[in-house]
C-alpha cells in the first residue's frame, strides 16, 4: 500500500476514534505511532514514541501557555469578571437589550485576559446569566448572548489558539495577537448589531431596567479600569516591542497576582486553587500537543500535507471557494473538538494548502479562528453550548441553542468582510515595534 493511501486510512481511523469520544491527545498518539510503524518499522515507531514527547512540548515559547491561563484564573478568583459586567451592567443596561449587550461586551474584556472560550463561558455564566434571570430577560436571548461572547475568548489575544497555530506554523506569536485585535472588536459590534435588531424584532424579549444614577455608573466604572490597563500593558508591551509575547504573559500573570492581593480579593487558597486549575488545564493541552507530535511525525512521511498542497493546486476551481470549503470543514469539526485539539490536529494538513492558494498566513490563522469559534456554538455538539449547560441547570440545551443560532450570520459577515478587507487583520501587524 503506497504511503498516500496508509495516511488516508490514519486519518480515517482518527475521525472514526474522535466520533467515539476518545481523548483527541491519546488518540492521534497512538494512530501516530501505529502509522509511522506501518510507513517504516517497529524500531522507528518505538523511537518515534520516545523522542516525540520531549520534542513536542520542550520549548520555550511554550511557556506562554500556562502563564496566560494563570492570568486568566487569577483574574476569575480575584472577581474581576464580575467588576467588569457589575461596571457594563451599570453602563448600558438600562437600554433595550443592555444586559445581553453587556454580557457580550464583559465577554470580549474576559477573553483580554484569559484566553480560552470554555472558560470565559462558564465564567460569564455564573456572573451573567442570575442577573438577566432576575430582570426577566428571555432565556434563548440571555443564553445566546452569552454562548457566542464566549467564543470571543479564542479570537481576542490572548489567545491559546493563536499561540499553537503560530508554534505549529512557525509565525510569529506577537503578530497573530496583534492581528486579531481588530477582528475581535469587530466582531463583538456584530454581535451587539445581532442583539440590537433582535430585540427590535420582538420587544417583549428585552424587559426595560432602570436606569442608574451618572454617580452609580460613575463608581462602576472603575471596574473597567483594571482590565483595560492589563490589556494594554500586556498588548502595549507586544506591540511596541517592549517585551516578546512570553515576557508579555509573565508580566500580566505578576500583574494579576499584586494586584489582586492589594486589593485583598485574594487568598493563598485561591492563588493554590488557581495554580491546580492552571495544572490541570496545561496537562491536558500538552497532553494533546505530544499526541499531535507523533501524529505528524506519521504525517510527514505519508506526505499527506504536500499531496494536497499539489492536489488543490492543480483544482479549476476560485481560491476563495476552496477557502470556503475548508472553513465549513472547520465549522463541523468544531462541533465536536475544542481549539486546542482542532488547531494541532488540521494546521499541519491545511497550512501547506493555504500558503499554496498564496493566502497570508497571519491573516489566515484568524480567520481560521472565527470559523472554529463558529463550530463551538453550531449544534448538534456545540462544545461552548454544552460548556454553559454544565455551568447551569436553569436553562436546557435546547433553549441554548436556539439562542445561539441568532449569532452565527454575525460571523459569517464578519469572515466575509475580513476576506474582501483582509488589511482590516493586517495593518496593525505591518507597522509593530
């Protein structure tokens, strides 16, 4: 059997595992070792198992990974995603839909500081949703505002997904940060668009809330201060070139850590519960990261990637259509896998086939971003959906869904703006420090 055909039946058996819900690192782990065994020999395979694993996770960029998870639960332990939607909550809530608007805007500024959608999630669950139970809101609107602002903590850096396409493709870390700051406040607008003419649709979803003294929403903007200052800090620091993204985590992770204790929001209990929290995240990306380094060693010498590349080149077909055809292909396998592995597991196949159409990488790897982000929401097997189920039992799966279904034309526009504007991702990275 000629390599080709044993990479295609690898990758068979890897979706066949996936669907059966095995863990994506042990499976590509050990459908990895199985091919490279078949490709070459036991020897080979065996030596493959021994070196991939250092080889995949001993690096220092890598470092980057823990530290913004740490930020992100020092920031969750320290209440400052409650600052944050107690100051929107205060700001705008009074308009029609203010509520599920400031839950979508206090999403964006949770996602600056943590990186990970499930997290921002279940953490805005537990913040958001009581509030907007309490006021009456709709149950299908307060959901879906908090489903789809969830998946902004993906796209807005930092980002765990930008960091593991950038050490897969080799890209610079800092400018895929950079590059999905505008994305992301683009997107959060056409979600707050969606939110907007939803409610004007039918009223009766969005119940009026009172309106708050220019003193009380003064006082609660003070939330807004530590997240943004953070924010820039770190951005700020990537931007100008003050400090590489690695340093950049350290310091916002210190950062969190100093000035959660002035502030007395933190504990040792909390600061040990963040750290077990941070270690039991980390293990099970790196898990997954040395289960993607066996699997491309089988990879590389099927030459799978490089097959395609040639293959897709010789298609009569728009570059953009077979770009179309690869996004939808993210959004159904983003149903059933969470970014990390989706990220580990197709950048090494899809990346050759993207540089080859003559896309830009950078510009690519966000917009490859919004379209996993479109699967975490997408029933039937929404991981965010399923996330927020898990976070509360007041509202059901079905409602979930039906809530989120209203967000994702939001970011099919947004994709096809950023495809005809594609300097709206690139302008910012072009004049970097």
């Amino acid at each position: 059997m000629s390599p080709d055909n044993i990479g295609i039946l690898g990758i068979v058996l890897l979706l066949l595992l996936l669907v059966a819900r095995m863990h994506v690192g042990l499976v590509m782990m050990f459908v990895g070792f199985l091919g490279y065994m078949f490709l070459t020999n036991t020897a080979g395979a065996l030596g493959v198992l021994a070196t991939a694993p250092r080889g995949s996770s001993a690096y220092y960029t890598l470092t980057i990974i823990p530290l913004f998870i740490f930020m992100g639960q020092l920031a969750s332990y320290s209440g400052l995603s409650e600052d944050m939607h107690r100051a929107t909550h205060e700001l705008i809530g009074h308009i029609r839909g203010g509520l599920p608007m400031a839950s979508v805007v206090t999403c964006a500024g949770f996602a600056a500081i943590c990186g990970s959608s499930l997290a921002t999630v279940v953490t805005m669950t537990q913040v958001a949703l009581p509030s907007m139970k309490k006021y009456g809101y709709d149950d299908t609107l307060s959901t879906g505002a908090i489903a789809a602002g969830g998946t902004l903590g993906i796209l807005i850096p930092p980002s765990v997904a930008l960091v593991m396409y950038g050490i897969i493709t080799e890209e610079s870390i800092g400018k895929l940060f950079i590059a999905g700051i505008v994305p992301g406040i683009l997107l959060t607008s056409l979600f707050l668009l969606t939110i907007f003419i939803r409610v004007r649709i039918s009223p009766g979803i969005s119940p009026m809330v009172p309106k708050k003294s220019m003193k009380e929403r003064a006082m609660a903007s003070k939330g807004l201060v530590l997240p943004l200052i953070m924010f820039f800090i770190v951005m700020g620091g990537i931007y100008t070139g003050i400090f590489t993204p690695t340093e950049a985590a350290a310091i916002g992770a210190f950062s969190v850590f100093v000035l959660g204790f002035i502030k007395r929001r933190l504990s040792f209990r909390s600061v040990f519960d963040s750290l077990k929290d941070t270690g039991r995240t980390t293990g099970m990306i790196f898990v997954i990261m040395i289960g993607a380094g066996i699997f491309s060693y089988f990879l590389g010498t099927s030459r799978i990637p490089y097959t395609l590349a040639n293959f897709v080149t010789t298609l009569a077909m728009s570059k953009y259509i077979i770009l179309a055809i690869i996004l939808f292909g993210y959004l159904v396998i983003g149903c059933m896998m969470e970014s990390v592995g989706i990220t580990l597991l197709t950048v090494p196949i899809i990346y050759p086939v993207v540089v080859t159409l003559g896309f830009d990488p950078i510009w690519y790897g966000v917009v490859f971003t919004i379209s996993m982000e479109m699967g975490l929401i997408t029933p039937p097997v929404g991981m965010n959906v399923f996330a927020m189920g898990s976070a509360t039992s007041e509202v059901s799966l079905n409602t979930i869904f039906k809530g989120v279904i209203w967000f994702l034309p939001a970011m099919v526009v947004c994709t096809i703006i950023l495809t005809i504007f594609p300097e709206l991702v690139l302008f910012l990275v072009r004049y970097m420090g």
